[in-house]
C-alpha cells in the first residue's frame, strides 16, 4: 500500500495546526511553514503524477479496512492530474500573498489556505461518494474564512450568498447520497460502479433521480448554469489572491461530474448514460453564452475575470458532456488551461486595482507601471480568451476536433462566445492602458517583485502548456482511456477487476 497517497491531505492538515497552536500571530513564521509545505506538496504531488502514470491505480486503505466498508483514497491518473494542479496553484498564490501583502490583512490566511488545500485534494483523492461530500464542507468552511479575509461589507456579504449557494448545494448532496445508499447499499465509487448496472427495473426512476441531484450539485460547485448566480459577486469580492485560488475550486465540480460519469454512471448504464449529456451539454452551452456576454458587459475587471470563469467552466463541462475518451481528454486539457489562465487573469485585475483609484472600467483612471500590467494582461486576455498562440486556442481545438458529429451547434457556441470575450477585453485593456486618463496620480504601492513573479509564473505555466502540447495531450488521452476502463480501478479497490 502506498503511503504517499494521503499525504496531500494530512500534510497541509498538520501544517495548519501547528500554525494555528504554535505559530498564532507570527507572519513571517507562518509565511516560512506555509512555503515550504506547499513545495513539499508539489514535491509529493509530482511523485504521484509519476506513480499513476506508471504503476496504474493505487488505494489507500485508512486502518487497513477493506472497502466497501472503510475510508479509501484511490490513485490514478485523473486524481493524481488535479492534485498536481492544485499544488501548482497553490505555490502561485502564496507566492502573490507574500509579494503583495495579502496575507498580513487578516488573521489565519495561512491556515485556511492550508485547510483549503486538504479538503480539495482530498476531493480528488477519495473513492468514496460520502466523503467527497466531507471534503466539500472542508473546502467551503476554509473557503468562506479566505473569501471575508480582510472584511468590509461587500465582502461579507458576497461571503454570505456564497455560503448559502453552497449549503444548499450541501443539502442536496445529503439527499441524494441517502437515495443512493437506499438503492444500493454503498457510497463506495468502486462498489457502486458494480452494483448499479445490476439494479432491478423498479430501481431505475429512482436511480435517475439520485443522478439529477448529484449532478446538480456538481452544477453549483462548478457554476453551471441556473446555479452560477453565486460566482460573479463571490470571486469580483474576494481578495485578488483568493480568488485566483478558488479557480481550481469550480473544477471540482467538472472533476466529479467527470468520475461520476465514467465510473458510478457511465455511458452504457442505460438508467443514467443518455440523461447526463442531456442535462449538461444544453445547460454549459447556456454558460459559455452567459459567461461571453458576461465578459463584453463586465464594469470592472474582477468582474470581468469572474465572468471569464463562468464560460470557460461552460466550455469544460460542455467537452464534459460527450462522455467519450477523447472529449474528455479535451477537458482535461482546457481544466489545466483555464485554472492557470483564470488565476493569472485575477492576479493582473488585483495589480491593476492596487494601482488605480478604483476599479471600474468605464471610468478612467491612471495606473502606474503601465506597461509592465498592460503586457500581463494582454497576455491573460489572449489566453482567456482562447486565441493564438497560447494553451486556449489548443484546447478550444480539441474540443471542435471532439464534437465534430455536432459541428453547427457547437462550433458556432464557441467560435461566436470566443469572438464575444475578445471584444470585451479588448474594451478593458483600451480603457485601462490605452484610453488618455485625467491629470489625477496613479497609486504608487511599494516594490512587489514576488507579486508580479507569480503572476508571470501562471502565465508561463501557459507557455508550457503551449509549447509541450503534444506530449501533454498524449498523457491526456491516457488518462482518458483509463478513465472508460474502470477494471484496473475496481482491482485496486480489491472489489473487482484483475488484481
């Protein structure tokens, strides 16, 4: 068994309370703890990445109790991607904290982050249905601390219409775990993949019932529209870094309607296979326009980051929706892309406002180190917005290559959403860099060279994605093949398969 496999969640776990019992009130400290656990997690997670890539699923059996009946944590491809790509994450945003002094508005920022860490990766890591629902309170009560950091009124209460989206979202989890459990006698993802398809023919409409709640949990976690009202007003209030940070938070949504539809409700389970696509494929076409059209009327720029979100998680969930290998490839490709591009995006905007008298767009306003912030977010435009020559435009490629059975429908959503994001931030950068501004000083903060170093570290993360796109893509389609070939995950759970 291998141990490494729970320690991206006890590692920032125990970071965070020896920072709460024995660090309390001391920054410089708690900055030092906090740095050098998340490139230990890094560290980890890239050991991870090379394991499932080479050795194939792994599981975890916490006090050796065999599943169904234990706590698993399982190992693959898919889960060892997203931990990667949280611990990348992670060291973009302490980095930008430090440089830019976010950290020091608030108490605990450091503990909540590490808390925050614990409950997302240990979202990706679980096998089990009910303790990804006890992630999700890890990560929102963590979340909720990081949202209000800080204080003022906006912020509290964006924090508390976040909250209440959220737990209502929590509710409906509960319910439909306990319809699941009802049917099937188990929360156990390896377990259920094997039940379910033997259930009897009375079970099936309430089968389907349990897989419109999971999903549309899964829609508000990943702001899928109707249930996306919650994200622009959270993540245009949050502070700058944190919001760079929740971008990974909305791809849990896509990442557990991604393991749920290819492990618990694949495609050829006929109870549930054709319903999922029916439900999500129109409702992420519904979010990429909102999002698009977001971003063209979009009054401030974290607002207008905020809404680039919204349609890139449309486009995610729409690659999603087809629920074969090489969509889901695609999604994967454009989860990694639009994390680091939403976050560099959220960085910039927090540059920019720290730089302005305020922050909205259609009032001008000078804004020291012009060209510096103008070029990041000319990049950050071009990446979010999917055009040549970064990662975007890869991915939005893939997706085209993916759904061209349904060419007119598709093509025109994303080629039309693409044109529509790329009017409004053109408009946002004429307006902050190129619109002539009147005779009123820009703030002036003090030297940040660790603020700007992680936000050209996102952007660079692009390039790479860019520049090694073929051998990323390759892995990619791996762990999407794997993904539809669950006997290696069944045999890892000891339930199934071929040990």
């Amino acid at each position: 068994m291998n141990h490494w496999i729970i320690a991206p969640v006890v590692l920032p776990a125990f970071v965070a309370a020896v920072m709460v019992i024995m660090l309390r009130g001391q920054l410089g400290l708690q900055r030092i703890a906090s740095l050098a656990a998340i490139l230990a997690l890094n560290a980890i997670a890239l050991a991870l990445l090379w394991s499932a890539a080479t050795r194939g699923p792994e599981a975890y059996f916490l006090g050796d109790w065999p599943a169904p009946f234990g706590i698993v944590l399982v190992l693959d491809q898919l889960s060892a991607l997203m931990v990667a790509l949280l611990a990348a994450l992670a060291l973009i945003c302490a980095l930008y904290a430090i440089g830019s002094g976010w950290d020091a508005r608030g108490a605990h920022f450091h503990p909540l982050l590490m808390f925050l860490l614990m409950g997302i990766a240990g979202a990706f890591l679980t096998g089990d249905a009910f303790n990804l629902f006890v992630f999700f309170e890890v990560l929102l009560i963590a979340s909720y601390g990081l949202m209000i950091h800080g204080g003022g009124p906006a912020r509290t209460r964006a924090g508390i219409q976040y909250v209440a989206f959220n737990l209502i979202g929590s509710s409906l989890f509960l319910f439909g775990l306990a319809l699941l459990y009802g049917v099937t006698g188990t929360l156990n993802m390896a377990d259920l993949a094997i039940k379910l398809p033997a259930l009897p023919e009375g079970d099936q409409a309430l089968l389907r019932v349990t897989a419109v709640m999971l999903i549309l949990v899964f829609a508000i976690k990943g702001a899928l529209v109707p249930l996306q009202f919650w994200l622009p007003g959270t993540y245009a209030n949050a502070p700058g870094v944190v919001a760079a940070m929740f971008a990974v938070m909305t791809k849990i949504g896509a990442y557990a309607t991604l393991r749920f539809g290819s492990l618990v409700f694949p495609p050829d389970l006929a109870a549930t296979g054709p319903l999922l696509q029916e439900l999500i494929q129109p409702a992420a076409l519904v979010t990429l326009a909102v999002g698009a059209v977001g971003v063209l009327g979009a009054t401030t720029l974290p607002r207008l980051a905020a809404f680039g979100g919204i349609a890139s998680m449309g486009t995610v969930f729409l690659a999603i929706s087809a629920f074969t290998p090489q969509s889901s490839a695609a999604a994967l490709y454009y989860i990694l892309h639009s994390t680091l591009a939403t976050a560099a995006l959220f960085l910039v905007a927090d540059l920019v406002a720290r730089r302005r008298a305020h922050v909205r767009l259609t009032d001008t306003a000078a804004c020291a180190q012009t060209g510096l912030i103008g070029a990041l977010f000319m990049a950050a435009a071009v990446a979010i917005a999917g055009m040549p020559p970064l990662s975007g435009f890869i991915g939005k490629l893939l997706i085209l290559d993916a759904f061209r059975d349904q060419a007119p429908l598709v093509w025109s959503a994303i080629l039309v959403s693409s044109f529509l994001m790329i009017l409004g931030l053109a408009r946002a950068g004429s307006q902050l860099f190129w619109k002539p501004v009147p005779d009123s000083p820009p703030v002036r903060p003090g030297p940040e060279p660790l603020a700007f170093a992680a936000a050209i570290l996102a952007l660079a993360g692009l390039a790479a994605l860019t520049i090694f796109a073929g051998p990323v893509t390759a892995a990619l389609n791996a762990t999407a093949q794997s993904l539809y070939d669950a006997q290696a995950y069944l045999a890892a759970t000891r339930l199934g398969g071929t040990p």
